[in-house]
C-alpha cells in the first residue's frame, strides 16, 4: 500500500511496458488512469506483434564490435535482415553512428549486459503472475527458447555472448543433432546445433495478454481514458495534469510509456533522447501443419519463429525507417522465405493467402538500453520506454523500479544507467 497517501498517477500508453507499471503502481495502492487512443495491445502497438519471447537471457544490444563493417551491406542489400531506407538515412545517420559507437567493443557490450540483465532475468516469473491474475496462465510458455545453427562452429562464432549469459547465471544446454532431431523433427536439416535458453519462454498471444492486462486493472479500480496525450502542465514543477487530444487529465504524477511515440512528450518533460523506430515485421501462417515446443531462433535469419494460438508466427527484420512511412512487405516475403527454408516439409502449406502481415515500431535508443526514470523537467514525470527488442521481455521489472521510484521506495535495482539524461539535454 502507498507509504503516504494514494496519488493519481496518469500512464500514458497501454501497450507492455505501460501495463505493467500500471499494474506495480496500482498494487501499490495508487489510482492509476491510462489514456491510450487505441485498444491496450492492439494492431498499432509493438506489444502486438512481436515474437514473444520473454527471455532472461535477452542481454545482448543488437550492435556488437565489427558492425560498421556491414553499413554498406544494410544500405545496399534490401533483403538482408537489417536494413537503413536510403530517403531516411539522413534523418537517421546521427542515431546510426551513436549505435555503432556503443558496440564499439567487447568491454562496452559486457557493461551494456550488466545493464541489462535487471531488466530481463526475473521475467518469467513476473508475467506467469501477471497472467494468472488476469486469467490467462495458459498463454504462458515455458520450454525454452532454442537458437539453432548450421553447425557447432557457427555457435561458438557467438561464444562471447553465450559466455557473459553464462556468467550472468543465465542457464542454457547444448543441444546436439539427434536431439534436435527429436526435439522438432520438422526442421530442416541445414540445421545440425542447437543451444537452449532452459529459463526463457514465451506469452503465446501477446495481444490478448495485453487485452487482459487492461481489463485486470480496470476491475481492480483503473480509468481508461481514450485518448492522445499531447503535452504536460506544469505549475512550478509540480505535475497538475496531462493535455490530451481530448481535454486535460488531472493527475499528480506521470508514467511515460508510449513507446515510438514517446520521444516528443520526453522533450516537453525536458529530455532530448535521440529514439527511433527499428521497424519489424511479422507473418502468422494459420494451420502450418507444425507445431512448435521451444521457440526458435535461426543464426542464419535473426527472427522469433513460435507458435501461437492463431498459427506460426515468423517475427523480425530491422528496417531504419520513418515509422508512419507505408510498410515495405518484402521483408513479409523474406519472412515467408525462411518459413520455407526452415520447415520444407510443410512449405507447400505456406501459400495460402490467409497469412497475416504486420509491421511495427520498436522504441529504439541507440545504446540498447531503455530510458526509465525522472524526467529533467519534473521528478513528477516518469520515463519508461525505449526498449526496442526486447519490451516484453523487461516490462515486468520496468514496472517495479517505475512504482518504486513514485514511492521513494528502495529501487529493486540500479535505476542510474537508464537514466535519460545520459543522452545529455
Ligand atoms: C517484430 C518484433 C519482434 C519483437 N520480438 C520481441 C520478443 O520476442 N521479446 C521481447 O521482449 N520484445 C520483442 N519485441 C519488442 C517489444 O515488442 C517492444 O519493445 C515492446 O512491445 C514495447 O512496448 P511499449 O509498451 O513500450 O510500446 P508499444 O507496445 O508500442 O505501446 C505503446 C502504446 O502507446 C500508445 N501511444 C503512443 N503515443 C501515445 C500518446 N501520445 N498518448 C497516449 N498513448 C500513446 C500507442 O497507441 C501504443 O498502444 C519485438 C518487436 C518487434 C517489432
């Protein structure tokens, strides 16, 4: 319950991460009201369509030493599995070098881990309490997460990464042929190593998780208001509401989760965080004729291939591009394409035209860590977004350490190096 007496705390944004803070700041006896335009999860929010891995072994930034090497390749190659649209490039360039800066080298990649791993490790835990407060245990998944190879050699070409997992106390197994074989005999064979994340799992329908996280806060005393937040007021800078499309929304303290559409209401709340959308793409194929336990993670493809309640969904795909620009749905295609070269028994399935296709933003800072905390121009105004490919994953403890700070609570964590003014002002 609240230390002092309950404030009325305005979450801006219902997709993972707000829901969750909603719900840590709700338990800690605060009336919590969540102004979202869409529906909590809906089509319009990354928490939608992701691959829906929760994964406590998710510690590693997507740059890593070497990656300037393959620029020219992402400017070039439309077809690789990330890729910078050339009408962007200027828009983008600046975000494009600081992300390069911060997987310079291997010391950095160790540091940005650490950083990472409060984030990410108790996470399975966390939504399986969410999920069976909210009635929805069953779309909770633990069998692991596999990543699977060519062969044994491409693995240990990732060893530094798996190294620091293991050294975090993240577990994993090796998984040889014949048990991969065994494990998901409809893979193909190009396919011979595996390594498996024991701890990780998955929310099988991440949309209707979030459905259902909305409606749980609701019953337990939540506001919904339908509408955009547009703006901060202020008085000597204390927090007396948030302006929305729709009217002002009374509130003593703020919680900023709207992930892509987060970056211009943190400028009003007094930070300039350089965030951009990498843009990602998913297909569920519905009745694939494969059934999969552990998610899987081709080396070869970069993707989350899972199975859900609706099909086999195929999500990744890094596009540098303007987040309202029309989607590109090749990269569906290259989806698609790899649908086929993983599981060829079963591609001639894969034509049909009932297959979904949809294209969403990762909130994405440069340094692969999300901005959670005060804002510069008011302690009364929280930052919780930037999570870019792994939100679902570190929402739960984004949640936590949001409801500690509005508290004055110990921290169940470090809140320093997401603070969002390492990006300067
Ligand atoms: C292809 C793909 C695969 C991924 N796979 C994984 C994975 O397997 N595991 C994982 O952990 N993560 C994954 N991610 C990342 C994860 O989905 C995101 O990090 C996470 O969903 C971000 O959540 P969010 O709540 O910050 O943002 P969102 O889910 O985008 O929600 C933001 C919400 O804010 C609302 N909003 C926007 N502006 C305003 C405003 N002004 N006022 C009020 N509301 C507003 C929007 O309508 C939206 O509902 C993936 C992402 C993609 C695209």
């Amino acid at each position: 319950m609240a230390k002092d007496a309950p404030l009325t705390v305005a979450v801006i944004g219902a997709g993972i991460v707000g829901l969750c803070a909603a719900l840590e700041i709700q338990r800690a006896g605060h009336h919590v009201i969540l102004i979202e335009p869409g529906d909590p999860g809906g089509r319009q929010a990354a928490s939608y369509g992701n691959a829906t891995w929760i994964n406590p072994g998710a510690i590693a930034p997507i740059s890593l030493p070497g990656l300037w090497r393959k620029v020219p390749g992402f400017l070039l190659d439309p077809t690789g599995p990330f890729t910078v649209r050339w009408r962007d490039l200027p828009r983008h360039a600046g975000w494009l070098a600081r992300f390069i800066a911060a997987g310079r080298d291997w010391d950095r990649i160790a540091t940005i881990a650490r950083r990472r791993y409060p984030l990410c490790k108790d996470t399975v835990a966390d939504h399986r309490t969410y999920a069976a407060e909210a009635g929805m245990g069953h779309l909770i998944r633990q069998q692991g997460l596999v990543y699977v190879y060519p062969d044994r050699s491409a693995f240990a070409a990732e060893s530094r990464i798996w190294t620091m997992r293991q050294e975090l106390g993240v577990r994993f197994s090796e998984v040889e042929e014949a048990e991969l074989r065994r494990l998901q005999p409809e893979l193909s064979p190009r396919y011979r190593f595996g390594a498996r994340l024991d701890d990780a799992g998955q929310i099988a329908d991440p949309g209707a998780y979030c459905a259902a996280l909305a409606r749980l806060l609701e019953a337990r005393g939540a506001q919904r208001v339908g509408a955009r937040a547009a703006s901060f007021v202020l008085d000597d800078g204390k927090l007396r509401a948030v302006m929305t499309d729709q009217g002002p929304v009374a509130c003593q303290r703020a919680v900023l989760a709207a992930g892509i559409g987060s970056a211009g209401l943190a400028r009003l709340a007094g930070d300039r965080v350089p965030l951009i959308s990498e843009r990602g793409y998913h297909i569920v194929i519905p009745e694939p004729g494969v059934e999969l336990g552990a998610g899987l993670m081709p080396s070869d493809g970069q993707m989350g291939v899972v199975s859900t309640p609706q099909g086999l969904r195929l999500a990744g795909q890094v596009e540098l591009a303007d987040p309202a620009a029309e989607p590109d749905w090749r990269r569906a295609e290259i989806l698609l394409g790899f649908a086929r070269k993983m599981f060829p028994g079963q591609a001639d399935r894969f034509g049909t035209p009932a297959i979904d296709r949809w294209m969403g933003n990762r909130p994405s800072t440069p340094d692969g860590l999300p901005c959670i905390g005060f804002a510069s121009r008011s302690p009364d105004i929280l930052h919780a977004f930037g999570h870019a490919h792994t939100g679902l994953t570190q929402a739960p403890a984004t949640g936590k350490l949001v409801a500690a700070l509005i508290d004055g609570r110990e921290p169940p964590f470090d809140p320093a190096p997401y603070s969002a003014r390492r990006f300067g002002r």
